[in-house]
C-alpha cells in the first residue's frame, strides 16, 4: 500500500487554509462557499492556464486563420493566462493519412504555434496526433515516425508523458490512447499501459502530500458528456465507447483515493465543456477550439477555450470562452 505520502482530505484542505476560509464564511453566511471566497480573492489564485484543446489544424480552409484566432483571444484577456495547455488532437488527422499528409498538418501546427504563441506552453498528445493506426501498412510500420514518433517529434517532447511544477501546483501530463486489440471498434482506446500506469503511482508518491496535483489526459479519465456523443443508449443500455472515456477510470479512482491532494483533471477529445466533481476530485472536460472540426458548434459547443484558474488551496474554476 502507497499510504506513506497520503492524508485525509480534511488535513489537506486544513493544511492548504480551504477549511479555515470556509469556517470563516459560515460566520457571515451560512451559505457561503470557498467558490464565493475565491471571486472575492480570499483565497490567492496560484495561476490563470489558457486551455486550448482539439485544434484539429490543416493546411486548408478555416482551420489555420482559426487556430490563430484562438490563440491571440486568450492571449488578449485583461487578466491574461500565465501558460497555454495543448491537451492534444493537435492536427486534423494522422491515424489514417499517408507520411507526407501527417507531416503537412504538423508543419502548419508548428509554423502557428511558433509565430502565434508569446506564452510558454505545454502538450499533450491526442487520438488523431497518433500516425498510422488506423490504416497501418509494413511500410509506415517500419517507419520510426510510426505510431507516437512523429508526435513526439513534432511536439518536441522527449517522452509522451511526464511531470512538472509550477506556481505550486504539480502537472502530471499522461498519454491516454492506447493501441486497440485488432477488429475493435476503433483503433485506439483511452487507456494507460502498466508502464505508464506505475510511473503515474511513483510520480505522485514523491509528490508532498500538501501540493496540488493537476492530472492533465488528451481523452477524458471521467466525464458525462460522453454519454451523448452518438447513439449509446440504442441497446437499451447505456454504452459508452472505451475509444471517449478511459476504459481504466476504475483504477484512476482506486489510486485518487490514496492521493487526497489529486485535485483536478483537465482534458479534452469529448470537443464537449463539462465540469464535474467526484470524491472530491474535479473533472474538467473542455471544449474543441475547432468546435465540430471547423464546421460551427459540436452538440451546441461553439468553437472555444477554457480558462482554467488554478488556487494555492487546491481548488479551481473553469471559464468557457467562445472566441469567435
Ligand atoms: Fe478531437
Ligand atoms: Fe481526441
């Protein structure tokens, strides 16, 4: 058992001053919140996190012009982000397109990215950022490019997952898709390997039990939204396709369990906004910066960012912003 760098969430909301703040609101009101605290600045905000997720970017049409659009928005707000957080679904598509096509895509990516961006920014990487899965040959097998390699080369990322710390809090950015059994439904699924699996339990142990820990995944670990992405109650029962939502949540919970300072999880692919809290982890599920792959809004969700504020106690909020 990995309980050594565990506390309750009572002490961790104790050591981190949320349980002082909100006794001291109850004195007022009863019915304030530490929601209510934050707006009124009680409790200091660590960082503002502009999240651009699913840009799906292409050489052709609007894509470009809107990928731009996007990124000068949030660089634009009067109480502007401290990072940009790319959750990944970078390009259009590269799961079943040739080597030539992938590498279009990247290289209009990249060209936004380093004439757009005056923010640091991090990156995750998506179902569709994954080359040739979806229609693999011997040739593009043999390709070291193959699979994860372009994104990671693309991205500039020495390993398709890892950690950091920032402004008190620390980011753990996964690789959520998984390889598919041959014949699945889709090529990929959301899901961690063990590898990965029991890096994710080690990195969180050498964490202090009193900082924040933000899980940052490209498909959602545990959302709602998915359940309306198509037809998945035709059965009779509801079914939602491991390919939306990690197919492992169970064991995320498991683990959430023993780390009471696992505070939030951000993540994109749903090209839905949801905020959902459970066992008192937040869940941020945030909208497609290309909406409906830059055809208007995806089951009434205009094409958007999200401002994720992250605060010293752990806590955060989330602002749905259509930039069109
Ligand atoms: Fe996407
Ligand atoms: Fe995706």
């Amino acid at each position: 058992m990995k309980q050594t760098n565990s506390i309750s969430r009572k002490q961790f909301l104790t050591l981190t001053g949320v349980a002082a703040l909100s006794a001291a609101s109850a004195c007022t009101s009863p019915k304030s919140t530490a929601t209510e605290a934050m707006t009124t600045k009680q409790i200091k905000r660590a960082m503002r996190i502009a999240h651009l997720t699913d840009f799906h970017v292409m050489p052709i049409g609007n894509a470009p012009q809107g990928m731009r659009n996007a990124i000068r928005h949030a660089q634009a707000q009067t109480d502007p982000p401290d990072i940009i957080l790319n959750t990944g679904d970078c390009i259009m598509d590269s799961l079943e397109v040739s080597k030539d096509m992938a590498e279009s895509q990247w290289e209009t990516f990249n060209t936004i990215i380093e004439e757009e961006c005056e923010i640091p920014i991090y990156h995750c990487i998506g179902n569709h950022d994954v080359w040739g899965w979806g229609a693999p040959t011997p040739e593009k097998q043999s390709d070291p490019l193959y699979g994860k390699g372009m994104a990671l080369k693309q991205l500039e990322l020495a390993e398709r997952y890892y950690s950091f710390d920032l402004s008190g809090w620390h980011f753990i950015v996964l690789d959520s898709t998984h390889q598919a059994e041959e014949g699945s439904l889709h090529p990929y699924i959301g899901k961690l390997d063990d590898e990965q699996f029991n890096w994710l339990e080690a990195d969180i142990q050498a964490v202090d039990a009193t900082k924040p820990i933000c899980i940052v995944s490209h498909i959602p670990i545990l959302c709602a939204c998915e359940f309306f992405d198509g037809d998945n109650e035709v059965t009779g029962n509801w079914v939602v396709p491991a390919a939306w939502m990690h197919i492992d949540a169970r064991r995320f919970r498991q683990l959430f369990l023993q780390h009471t300072n696992i505070r939030l999880c951000l993540s994109g692919h749903s090209h839905q906004h949801e905020t959902l809290q459970y066992l008192g982890v937040q869940y941020f599920t945030n909208g497609a910066v290309c909406g409906n792959w830059w055809r208007g809004p995806y089951l009434d969700f205009p094409p958007a960012y999200v401002l994720v504020d992250l605060f010293e106690d752990g806590s955060a909020m989330s602002t749905f912003i259509p930039y069109g």
